[in-house]
C-alpha cells in the first residue's frame, strides 16, 4: 500500500499546482520521507509529555540536513516549526 501512496504522490507532485499535506499519519509520512517526496516539515510541538506512543521518525531512517524557515508560537504554549530539506532545494 505505502508503495502505491508514493506513486500516486510523485504523480500528483509531476503535476504541480499546489501545496499537498500530511498531517497526523506517521506511517504515510514515513512511506514519503524514503521515497523523497518532502520539500519542507511543519512540527508540531505541543506542551504535554504522553510518555508512550509510536516515534514520528523510526530508528534508521537515515540523516537528513534541514534549515529552518520559520518558529510560530502558539496560544496553547505549542510551536510550529518550519524546515526546509536542504536536499530538496531549501537553504
């Protein structure tokens, strides 16, 4: 299946035309973070520690140099962090 995700998005991607999201699947994200596809991360910090739960970026998923963009603090005492992915054309 996460195969299938990459194709369709490198698809979609070939056209151009907008700005796609992921938001809240690590496995998908994970699927496109091997096959290339993220030009930038937006990261969600939010002030809870949960103390369990699956890592948003597995062991071995390899180095990859990002540049940040932009911080946003929110209300709520979160921060959105914006990076860039240096290999895809970013800083």
């Amino acid at each position: 299946m996460a195969g299938d995700a990459v194709k369709e998005m490198r698809r979609l991607k070939g056209e151009g035309g907008g700005d796609m999201y992921v938001f809240g699947s690590a496995d998908l994200s994970e699927a496109f973070l091997k096959g290339g596809l993220f030009d930038e991360y937006r990261i969600g910090i939010a002030p809870v520690i949960l103390g369990s739960g699956r890592p948003l970026f597995r062991q071995g998923t390899g180095a990859h140099r990002l540049a940040l963009v932009s911080s946003q603090q929110l209300e709520s005492g979160g921060v959105v962090l914006r990076y860039a992915d240096r290999a895809a054309g970013g800083k």
